[in-house]
C-alpha cells in the first residue's frame, strides 16, 4: 500500500508540470581526482505526455536506467578519455510514445515506451541505454569530413555496450551477401572486437581519439593493422562469419574474442583499483556539498 501511494504521488508531481517536462540547464560534470574521472552532476527525467506517465512500469524502467546511467558514466568516461575533452554533467533521460525505439540527440537520451513496457520485447533492454549512453559521452563533432563515418560512430556505440555492459549477449547475424560494415550498430562493433582481438588491442580508442580530433581517414586501418578497410572486412567474413553461417549460428557474444576479454579485464581491474583510491576524495566532495546546501537552506 505504501508502495502504491509513493508511486501516485510521483506520478501526481510529474503531471503537475507544465507538458509534463523537467527543463534543466546542462552543467560541467564532477570531476574526482586529476586523474580520475567524470561523474554526472544532474541526470533529468522526462515523461512526455500523461500517456507517458500513466504507463505502467515505466518510472520503475526510469529508476532503474538512472542507476545504470550512474553506474556505467565514469566507467565510459575513463574507457573514452581524450586529452580536454569533458561530457556534459547534465543527462536527460526522456520518455515518450515514439516508434523509434531509442536515440540521442545532444544531451538528450530518448527511450521509447512502445518497447520497453511490461510485455514487450525492451522490457528489459537495458543495453538500449547503455548504447546511446556511449554516444553521449563520446559527443563526437561532424560537419568538415573530417570526423568518422556514422557507421563508425555506431560501431563504438555496440562495441562499448557488448564488450563492457553485455558481453554474454548474443549479436545479430549477418548475411555478407548483402550486408557489411557500413551497416553499423553490432556488424561494425563485432568487427572492431575482432580488429582488437587479432591485430590492435587499442583500435577503438584510436578510433575514437580520431573522431575527437577531426582526423579520420580509412588509413587508420592500415595503420592499425597493415592492411586497408577492405581486405580486412573480407578476412573477417571468411574467418568469423562464414564459418558461423555454416553451423548456422548467431553472431557470437564478444566472449568470442579471447585476447579482448583479457584487454577487458585489465581494463575493469585498473578502472576498480582507480575508483578504489579516489572514493576517499568522491565521499569529501559529496560532504562538502551536503554541507554547502546545508547552509544556504540556512541562510535562506
């Protein structure tokens, strides 16, 4: 009953908004040590229509996508670090009637509830959210041909999810006849994994220091690689796809991989040693905040 109630009155204070939106400014994140990482300073919900906040399950959907967005930021942030670079502090997780299932736009993470309510395949697709997260803090700046292809950008998007959230998780198939890296998404992400796993453990974060600085060229892959985009996506069809087809299975989770599982690992163990020491300075700063609002509702 006490459940029940608190979910009312959430749901009361929502619809109160004028068309049922938080409006927030974006901020600079929370930096923890020199050479620590970025945390979110504001992570905004934002239910898009009475339609929108009446459905059932999804401010416990929201709960749960904020304490993943918590989770997984700094963990992305050190993953995708480039020298100046800083990812907006302010997230907006925003929930609508919309059939495209999930998007990102600036600061903006939008989720639909056509695909993850009670019933629906997305109900507890997670890993939607852990994609455009990488997305948002890769913040990438096209506009003069210089930054990397969308399909590239995606392929980090997938690469990130399955490699560091959902690595067990199996990807799609792909059939080479018709389809091939510049589809994007988990083709292009499961062919990073495998770049990583047999030539280059640091492609990605070239990839995306590139994509940083305005230097992309297709060269990058003969540099990492010594052989050009091309001959490299038809030595992986024929190593990793087409044996796959011919036992008729699914893309493989990146568990597949075990040179990147190993690169994860020491990945995640430095990422836990790292958070490990800076927890002293995180739990100061968040003292010190307490005690700052503390004193202007004081003064106030």
């Amino acid at each position: 009953m006490k459940h029940f109630f608190y979910k009312l009155l959430f749901i009361l204070m929502i619809s109160c908004l004028p068309f049922f939106f938080f409006k927030l400014s974006a901020q600079e994140p929370e930096k923890i040590g020199e050479r620590g990482y970025y945390l979110p300073t504001r992570i905004v919900v934002e239910f898009s229509g009475e339609k929108v906040v009446a459905e059932k399950g999804i401010p416990e959907w929201a709960s749960a996508a904020v304490n993943l967005i918590n989770e997984l930021y700094p963990k992305y942030d050190k993953l995708l670090e480039t020298e100046g670079h800083i990812p907006s502090g302010t997230i907006t997780l925003r929930f609508e009637d919309s059939e495209t299932i999930g998007w990102n736009s600036n600061t903006t993470i939008g989720i639909s509830i056509r695909w993850i309510k009670p019933g629906e395949r997305g109900e507890k697709d997670f890993g939607m959210v852990a994609h455009e997260l990488v997305h948002f803090v890769q913040n990438y700046q096209g506009g003069d041909g210089t930054g990397i292809p969308g399909w590239a950008t995606e392929g980090i998007g997938d690469y990130v999810r399955h490699v560091f959230y959902e690595p067990e998780k199996e990807m799609r198939p792909v059939n080479p006849d018709r389809e091939s890296y510049t589809n994007g998404y988990q083709i292009s992400g499961a062919f990073f994994m495998w770049i990583e796993d047999t030539y280059d453990r640091n492609f990605v974060k070239k990839l995306n220091l590139c994509a940083r600085k305005r230097t992309y060229s297709d060269n990058l892959f003969v540099e990492s690689t010594g052989k050009n985009l091309s001959d490299l996506w038809a030595e992986y069809v024929e190593k990793i796809i087409k044996p796959l087809r011919q036992e008729n299975k699914r893309i493989v989770p990146a568990t597949m991989f075990p040179n990147l599982m190993k690169y994860k690992k020491e990945f995640e163990e430095h990422f836990a040693t790292l958070k490990q020491e800076m927890r002293p300075q995180q739990q100061g700063d968040e003292q010190g905040r307490r005690q700052g609002r503390g004193q202007r509702q004081q003064e106030n």
